[in-house]
C-alpha cells in the first residue's frame, strides 16, 4: 500500500479521514500559537484520553519506565489499528491524546481495550480510557484546533488549541461530569498490535547537567491572550537555551547511547509477548539488538538500519517539544539556564499570566516508534526521567487549584 507520512506514522489518505494530512506543517517551533496553523477539527470526530490511573504511585515506586511504555503503546495500538486512516496525537508521558474519526471508533476501541488488558495484567496498571466527541466539547463552548509541527520531511506532530482537550480530560476523569464517557474494560478484549514500539536506548543523560521537565498552562483562556503568554514563554525559553538548531534538544549524538544487551529488553519482550511467546520475544529482541549495537558501535549499515542515519534522524524525530492546550518541554539545560527558565516562570506566575510545573533530572527516557527504516518512519517519545512530566504535573494542578480557590 502507499502510504503517506504525518506524525511519525505513515498511512493511505482518502476521505473524510484526509482532514489532519490536508493542513500545511510549520517549521518554527516559536509560531506554534500562531492561529493560521490551525484547523478546527470536523464535528463528527471523537477526542480519545489515554492515561494511567494512579500514574504518580507508579512513578515514585520506580516505575516511570513502565509507565512510559504503557502511554506510547495507546498510540502504537491505535496506529497499528487503523492502518489508511492519518490521525494527531500527542504523547503525554503516562497516556496520550488522539484525535479520530468515527469510521475508525471501533477498532480504536477495540485496541485500547485490548491495551488495557495488558496494562493491567501483564504490569499491574490500570489504563483509563475515554471517548468525547467534539460536538460535546463545542456544545460546551470550547473548540479542537489541530495543528502540524513539522519534525523532519517525513515526519510531523500534531498540536493541539482552543481548550478541547483540556475539558476532554476533565469530563474523562469525571472532575467536570459523571464519567460517561469513560469505556469500561471489556471482558472480550483481543490483543493489541504493539508492533514497531521499542525501548532499546539508554536513557539519555544530559550533556548540560539537567534535564528539565516543564508543562505550561495560560490562565487567561482568551485565545488572544493565551497565545501571548505561550508565545512569550516559547520565546523566552528559546532565548535562554540558545536558538541553534539542536539547542536544549536531550537527543544528541553525545547522548545517545546503546548498549547490549539492552535494559529495556524485557519491557520490550512484555510488550511483544501477547503475539508470541515470551522466550522468543526476548531471543527476538536479543538477535535485533545486537545487530543494532553492533551497527552503532562501527558506523555499520545492516540491512535497512544505516546507524548514523539513524541517529541523526532520532535527534529531528524527537518530540521534546510539544502542545496540547498545555506547553510541554524537555529541555537539556546548564544549571544556570534552568533557574532561569524557573525564575521568568514564577515571574509569569506571580503576574497571573500561567501556572507550571517543572521536574528536574540528569537524564531523560526515550522511548521509540518504528515502523520503516528504509522510509525514516519513526518518532520518538521524550520524558523526563524518575518522573518527569507526571511528577511535573503536580506542581502545575497545585497552582492551577489555588488560582480556583
């Protein structure tokens, strides 16, 4: 089949289905509030929440590697579910959030069902689930404006505005609703396709000295205003890290590293054991991992992998920076350059013009989607590391609640 490439994943475009691979993909980072960049999403569509209850637990026992890998397998699943149909997607450390059209609500149920099967019996986590659909949201008076952020020419992120998701998350979790449209798991759940989804890489320590995890919301809604504390934030950010290219990027060549065999592996064979045994998931992993290495340690091509190709594409392919009505960073940064970055946060916080939450840590976790070397059809999965943007979360929803008080 041909396929077309959009949000790290490639798929035919026919249809009404054709809505996110029509709108043009913007380079600079900076002029994501820009609203010429955004599309209203079509009425018919359905916002799908993705995220592991009791995420924050998890993460402090030392699970933030799990909980990592169950959030990027809601997108993997759903992706390997509805092969031809192009969809926006964000990933947001402990789920994600996605977009779909309603030709595709059955076997995306379908397949995060399956996935909540998994989760919970093959990691003991519990993955919500929940399905809105934007004509509830707009009845609501918010909207869903989907953007494209353009990574590299075969691949892109879908951004996120107008506050649609924000309020899909709280009718999802029951803080603004009943829970209606949370789906029940179901008895009759098949396996989910989880292929293409890795955890190969050591995480990536950084060469600045801190990783830092940093969510950011408006607290004036207003799209006008809104997209000038997100922009002024963006712009600050970018004027402290430096404005080159791979400036506060956590994925380098001076970062990446692999090793043999990998830590990830048995997270990686639990994934891939649903469709195979679990022995031979790990033997699989091994075999491929070892070429990898091998591959990476010389500068090698083996087969469709050409590592230092690969490499530089991983560093275009990363998804440190994104949005989804809130800002979300992963920044390598000096010590100096993160208490600034703090500092015109809570000058901007006391100003009352955001509320954040940031996380500190010398390293960040990667985890990977690849469906075609050859095509350079992969995207990779940024967060902070010992919790990262969960752990972030905290200190945002803590500001956020005293601004309601």
């Amino acid at each position: 089949m041909q396929r077309q490439q959009s949000g790290g994943y490639t798929r035919a475009v026919k249809g009404t289905a054709g809505f996110y691979a029509d709108i043009p993909a913007f380079s600079d980072f900076v002029s994501f509030t820009d609203p010429q960049h955004y599309r209203a999403a079509p009425a018919d569509w359905l916002v799908v929440i993705a995220d592991i209850a009791g995420s924050t637990a998890a993460i402090e026992a030392g699970r933030y590697k799990d909980v990592n890998m169950i959030g990027a397998a809601c997108i993997t699943a759903v992706l390997n579910a509805i092969d031809g149909v192009d969809i926006p997607f964000v990933f947001g450390g402990d789920g994600a959030t996605l977009l779909v059209p309603p030709q595709s609500e059955a076997p995306v149920r379908a397949a995060l069902s399956g996935l909540q099967h998994l989760s919970e019996n093959a990691f003991g986590l519990a993955l919500r689930v929940g399905f809105v659909p934007v004509t509830e949201i707009t009845a609501r008076g918010r909207a869903v404006r989907v953007a494209r952020f353009g990574l590299s020419a075969e691949n892109s992120l879908a951004f996120f505005s107008g506050g649609g998701i924000e309020l899909a998350e709280s009718l999802i979790k029951g803080a603004a609703d009943d829970g209606r449209y949370c789906m029940a798991a179901s008895e009759a759940a098949g396996d989910p396709d989880l292929s293409g989804l890795s955890c190969r890489w050591e995480p990536l320590k950084s060469r600045n000295g801190i990783m830092l995890a940093v969510l950011v919301q408006a607290l004036d809604r207003g799209p006008d205003s809104a997209g000038e504390t997100y922009r002024t934030v963006a712009a600050r950010v970018t004027e402290i890290v430096g404005s080159a290219p791979d400036a506060g990027n956590p994925v380098s060549d001076a970062t990446l590293r692999f090793r043999w065999p990998p830590r990830g592996l048995a997270l990686e064979a639990r994934t891939a054991a649903i469709r195979e045994p679990l022995w031979r998931a790990r033997l699989r992993v091994l075999k491929e991992s070892f070429f990898q290495w091998i591959a990476n340690r010389y500068d090698l091509t083996i087969g469709p992998l050409n590592a230092k190709r690969y490499r530089t594409e991983l560093s275009l392919n990363a998804d440190y920076r994104r949005f989804d009505d809130t800002l979300r960073l992963v920044v390598d940064a000096t010590e100096t350059q993160a208490a600034d970055i703090v500092a015109f946060l809570d000058e901007q916080h006391v100003a009352g013009r955001c509320a954040y939450g940031i996380h500190r840590s010398g390293e960040a976790l990667m985890t990977c989607l690849v469906f075609s070397l050859e095509a350079s059809d992969h995207l990779h999965f940024i967060d902070g590391a010992d919790g990262g943007f969960a752990l972030a979360a905290r200190q945002l929803k803590a500001q956020l609640a005293a601004e309601r008080s």
